[in-house]
C-alpha cells in the first residue's frame, strides 16, 4: 500500500505472526484504528512454520503453569469460536519423551491451520510489507516511513532487534514442519519425541517439532539442511506411532523465540541507556524499584513464548487489548524488564 502521505494509527503492529495478528484482532474489535506491519508477510516466520496445537503445559507445577492454565482454557474457546474453520478439534495423547511419567490423555485439544488462522485474525486491517528499523518517537507519536501512531507493538519473536533492548533474554528456536499423506490412520495427536497430528485438510497429517536450538539463519553462514530435518522428524515420529505409505507434500521452517527463564513477555521496554545514565549505580548491582527505570514512551512487547505461541496468542493479545483499553495493569512477572538489572550488572562501559 504505497503512499507518500502520512497515514495516522492509534496503534502500529510490528510482525504478522500469530501475536501480531491476534493482536490486530483484539484492537481492531475493541475500535482501535490498527496498522500491521511485517517484512515479508502475515505468518511468514516462525508461526507459518508452527504445528499450532492448542495443548496445555503437562506437570511441572508453578507460576508457568499456572498461565499456561489460563491461556490453554482462552485459547480453547478462541479458536474454536472466532476461528472454527481454521481449527480441528481432536483429543490428544501426551507422552514425556524420556517415559518417566505417566502419559496424559485429553479428550479435547486442537490444532490450528497456521498460516490462514493468522491471515483471518488480519483480515480488515491494513497490512503494510515493510522492513521496519529504528522507528523514532517524536511529538507523542512513533514515526517510521509514512506511517504514524500513539502506540507501537513489537511482536517480531527471535528475529532481529529493531530498537536498542540488548538486555531482553531471547532465544532463536529452528522449528520444522511437514505436511504428509499416509495410508495410517491418525485418529488424534501425538505429542512425544515430534508431534503428529491430522490436520483440517482431509487427509494431510502433520509432523512437527522445535527441535533444532543450534542453527538460526542470522547468526550461521550454513544452509538448513531440509532433508536432514525431515530425516530427524520421520525417525522420531516412527518412534510414537507406525505410518505407512509416506508422501511428504510440503516443508514449513522458522524461527520461534523462547526466553531464557521459559515465561513469555508481555510489556513496557526499558530505554537502557537513559535508565543507566538517571541510575548508574545498576551496574554495580544496586536494585531500584522497576518503576524507577525510563521506559520507551507507549511501546509494548510481546515475545518469548517459544513452542506455546499459538497457545499464548489470545492471552497475551487480550491482556494488551485491556490495558491499552480498559485501563488494567500488565502483569509485572512477565513483564520484558525482569531481565534488565542483572544485564545492567554485567554490561561493561
């Protein structure tokens, strides 16, 4: 959508994948004027290459666990009611990939159709193919190229940094995905060593997994090696169920953004270098109450949510709608500033 004249949003979206869109969403329903940009596409990243089953997170209780409840239940009625025709409901079978705990059944779980899950949550918001870099705050609002906005949201996941926050603990996950045809019945999902599901195009069943934690395509000079991929998830999907007559029909590869303490970020980001120069004393370990920091003015991410982001999605994209709109606070334990005092610690003049 070409234009030398200024287009003005209450909130510019940056990334197209599924927190993106189901950001869009929330905002546009809630009759906010929103703008969704991304470099290449709507779910061209790591969401497009997503298995994007809709299971909860299995033992390990604690505060993650306890979110990841929460968002499992909303993301349930999500899908199955704003996106039924993208989503297939199936019950799933849970093993631990080590076998040391008993395997969990559900009667009802779910996959999503990736890519045209995230293309219906967009659809009616203006879509911007733009590869956005330090985007500038001035006169109350954020510039870049000939869009403007109050609010910016940065939902770009693993890849690169479009604004200085070194601080923020991130880490690239390689995901692969094949679409399949077998002569095996699939009569729900797998969840194991890989995850195999049947998907909403009859007779298309799906292999996936994160399973590559080494390779990222900004920080190698290799090539992904698809067959050696395909080699990984075919092995390991023989491990869990027997499937005959392969034709593998289609690879999907990206790259998806976990934290490095596992809990996904939702939130204010701290401008690091005012907040040392106002608080130098941070780097030699002095706390201060977070309220102290010097955030970026009306810029909020969402990132870190690794092999559960289409579980994530309509939580953290509803937590947002409601404080950008109906004015509730933000959860500060997944707030994206947790990770900054200990960086503060260890960054070096």
């Amino acid at each position: 959508m070409p234009t030398s004249k200024t287009l003005h949003y209450d909130v510019i979206i940056v990334g197209a994948g599924i927190n993106g869109c189901a950001v869009a969403y929330y905002l546009s329903q809630a009759g906010l004027n929103v703008a969704l940009v991304d470099k290449t596409g709507i779910a061209s990243g790591g969401s497009g290459a997503a298995g994007a089953f809709i299971s909860p997170k299995f033992h390990k209780q604690g505060p993650l666990k306890e979110l990841m409840d929460v968002a499992y239940d909303e993301a349930m009625t999500f899908y199955s009611t704003v996106l039924a025709s993208q989503t297939l409901l199936k019950p799933l079978l849970h093993m631990s990939q080590n076998n040391d705990e008993e395997p969990v059944y559900l009667e009802q779980s779910a996959v999503v159709e990736a890519r045209s899950a995230c293309e219906k949550l967009a659809e009616g918001i203006d879509f911007y193919v733009l590869d956005v870099q330090a985007p500038i705050y001035s006169k109350d609002k954020w510039h870049y190229e000939h869009l403007q906005s109050s609010h910016l949201v940065l939902t770009i996941g693993a890849y690169p940094k479009i604004l200085p926050i070194d601080y923020v603990g991130l880490r690239g996950i390689w995901g692969h995905r094949i679409d399949i045809t077998t002569s095996s019945d699939v009569p729900h999902i797998f969840h194991h060593f890989v995850s195999i599901s049947p998907t909403i195009k009859e007779g298309i069943v799906a292999i996936g997994a994160t399973h590559d934690v080494h390779y990222s395509p900004f920080d190698s000079d290799a090539t992904y090696d698809i067959e050696s991929g395909r080699a990984f998830l075919l092995d390991n999907a023989s491990k869990i169920l027997k499937l005959n007559n392969i034709n593998i029909l289609r690879d999907y590869t990206g790259l998806r953004s976990g934290s490095n303490d596992y809990m996904p970020m939702l939130g204010s980001l701290v401008d690091a270098n005012a907040t040392l120069a106002l608080h130098p004393h941070l780097q030699h370990g002095k706390a201060i109450d977070p309220k102290e920091f010097v955030y970026y003015p009306n810029l909020i991410m969402i990132n870190g949510s690794g092999g559960y982001g289409f579980v994530l999605a309509p939580y953290l994209a509803k937590r947002l709608k409601e404080y950008l709109v109906d004015g509730i606070p933000l959860d500060k334990m997944i707030s994206p500033s947790r990770y900054f005092p200990r960086w503060a610690k260890r960054k070096k003049d």
